[in-house]
C-alpha cells in the first residue's frame, strides 16, 4: 500500500513538471500569434490531453491537467495547475 501512495506521488509530480512545460510551451506559441491550447495539447502525452485545461491568466497562458491513477480506468479527482507568461519584447 506504502508503495502504490509513494509511486502515485511520483505520477502526480511528473504530470505537474508536464503541466508546466505545456504552459510554458502555450506561453512561447501565443506571444508568436499562435493557439495556445493547440501547443498546449501537443505538450502533453495523449493520456493526459483529456483532462487538459486552457485558458487566460492576467498577461499568461494557465493549463490545468488531471492527475492520471496509477490503476487504469480509474481517474482521480486532483487537477494539477501551472501557468507562464512571456514578454513580447520591444
């Protein structure tokens, strides 16, 4: 039991770190006049793109994505967030 908690952890970390990347990825696609949500979404592996979360943060782009469970078929009810915002220079 001790070990399926410490490895759902680990799932739950790792879909925060690609939630990230995805809004960064989001964030860099908007400031060159591009969707966001399509980059977003091509961010992601496609077991999380369901789940997945768009939108406008103040000047940034915030994705949101639900934790996958470690049993398939099952899904949790945690969403993990993260949003980015890139200057568009001078």
């Amino acid at each position: 039991l001790v070990s399926l908690l410490v490895w759902q952890l680990a799932v739950a970390g790792h879909t925060l770190w690609l939630c990230a990347n995805a809004a960064r990825v989001a964030a860099r696609a908007e400031v060159v006049g591009k969707d966001g949500e399509r980059a977003a979404r091509s961010a992601l592996p496609r077991g999380l793109e369901s789940g997945l979360e768009v939108g406008k943060s103040g000047e940034g782009v915030r994705v949101r994505v639900r934790v996958p469970f470690i049993l398939p078929r099952w899904r949790t009810p945690i969403t993990v967030a993260a949003t980015a915002a890139l200057g568009r220079g001078p």
